[in-house]
C-alpha cells in the first residue's frame, strides 16, 4: 500500500486484524518495512503497519535534504495514521526508527499507547557533539554518492557496532546485505544528513513528560547502547530498560524469538501489581 504525503511516496505493508490494536514498526537505518516481517507469527492479533521511512525500501528518496527532518517525518507518520482511521497505536522503533518514533511520541503523545524503544538514543546533549556527529555524517553522505552503495556497505556491514553479527548464518547475513543494497545512494545519503542523530534535536530534557509505558532494549554486548538506557531509564516515569545477553545492536535480528516474546509481553499485559512481568 502506498501514501502519498506531501509530495512523498510511502510505501507501507500491513498485516493482521484490521481490527486489532495498531502496532506502527519503525526500521533502522539501511532496513525497511520487510525487516519485520519474520515477527508475523508473534504479534499476529495486532494491526500491524510496517513503514518503509523516507529514503529506504520504496518510500520515495527526494533530493530535497528538508523533507528528511525527523520532525517532518513524524508529521508524515501521523497523516499516515490518520489516513488509515487509527487514533492510537503502539511504537516500535530500532535505532534511526527508534529516534524517530520517540520524535514522534514527543509530538503526539496523545497517540501512543505503549513505546518500545530497541537500541535507540533521544539525540546528543550538548551541540558540540551533534555538530561533530553532522560533520562526521556528512562525511560519510559524501561517500556514498560517490562511492556508491556496495562501498558503504562493505563498510557499514563492518563497522563494530555490527560486530556481533558476524556468527549470523550465511543466509540471514546475505538477507540483510541485500536489503541494504536495495535502498538508494540519495535516499541513504540524505537520511544521514536531514535525519542523522547529529541534525536532530536533543530530546534527553522531554523524556520526564512521556507519561504512557516505555520498555527499552538493548543488547548485553553494545555498551553504548546500554549506557544510553541506562541514562534514559532514570529520566521515563514509565519505563522498564531489558538487557539481552549475548546480544549486539539488532537484538531483533540476533534474537528474534526472545525480541517477538519480550514485545508481546510488554504489549499485552496490563497493570496487575500481582502479575507483572515488567
């Protein structure tokens, strides 16, 4: 199913009860929709809608660096769900879309139910680091137009936060290639310049005003991620941080039946201080 939204052309996959409670799935970056697609048999009873965001998957890749601001796409989001009748609906995002779906449950919280947050940061603290960190993207923008996307994956699919990935199958590891190959060179490179953790704001001083539940994931083996959790979990109200063991950045791709089990648990239960899991 496709959207056109300001101009953009989203692609999004649905699956499951239309009349099931909504579960909006946020891929990271060089992922798409179909990422989640093994999660099928796990989260069958929920309506869920797998976004493909701007510059990924067959979502449109503009030239236009300004329709890639995390904040306009998460105005995007909501025309999406408005579109699609939904007034509420849980959040799942992994580390790009994970930063955008907090964006996002800053921006409407109204229409969040619950937040699942795997392997994500709220933004850099001070300016000094985002700036670095836009430099640092733009840098490695700048390679992928002229290197093209097989040199940037060669180098994305080896950098040490995917480290842990290494002990995947042969098949799974050429799945994941050939769906970071599949994305576009401006696609990606306007997603590190418009919506890179750099060119976002910072949204550590908000997090005191998320009042709805907050599960964060992380893997044992990504210290850095797990200090961000850490951090992140003493300024929720509401939230719940799980460390996985034996797991890196993409505990969903690393431990996909234990990821499906902790997300529905966390998405079905309800507050009984005599049965809680969390």
């Amino acid at each position: 199913m496709d959207f056109v939204i300001n101009g953009i052309p989203y692609h999004i996959d649905r699956w499951g009860p239309l009349e099931g409670t909504p579960l909006l799935l946020l891929h990271g970056f060089t992922g798409s929709g179909a990422s989640w697609i093994r999660f099928k048999p796990y989260w069958q009873n929920y309506h869920v809608i797998a976004v493909d965001i701007i510059g990924h998957g067959k979502s449109d890749s503009p030239t236009d660096v300004s329709k890639y601001d995390i904040e306009a796409v998460a105005e995007d989001l909501h025309t999406i769900l408005q579109r699609l009748g939904i007034g509420q609906t849980n959040l799942l995002g992994y580390s790009m879309g994970g930063r955008l779906a907090l964006t996002f449950a800053l921006q409407y919280p109204q229409m969040v139910r619950k937040l699942i947050l795997e392997s994500s940061t709220p933004g850099l603290k001070s300016e000094d680091e985002r700036e670095a960190r836009r430099l640092q993207d733009e840098k490695l923008a700048s390679r992928i137009q002229e290197q093209g996307i097989e040199d940037f994956v060669d180098y994305w699919e080896n950098i040490p936060l995917f480290q842990s990935q290494k002990g995947l199958s042969d098949d799974l590891r050429q799945h994941i290639r050939t769906e970071r190959l599949s994305n576009s060179a401006v696609g990606l490179s306007n997603s590190l310049k418009g919506m890179g953790t750099g060119a976002q704001t910072s949204w550590w001083e908000r997090l005191h005003e998320i009042s709805f539940p907050v599960l964060l994931i992380t893997g044992d083996m990504d210290s850095k991620f797990c200090q961000i959790a850490k951090e992140m979990h003493k300024e929720l109200k509401n939230g719940t941080w799980i460390s996985i063991d034996k797991s890196g950045h993409a505990i969903h791709v690393e431990k996909p039946e234990l990821f499906g089990t902790i997300v529905n648990e966390f998405l079905s239960y309800e507050k009984d201080p005599k049965n809680n899991p969390f």
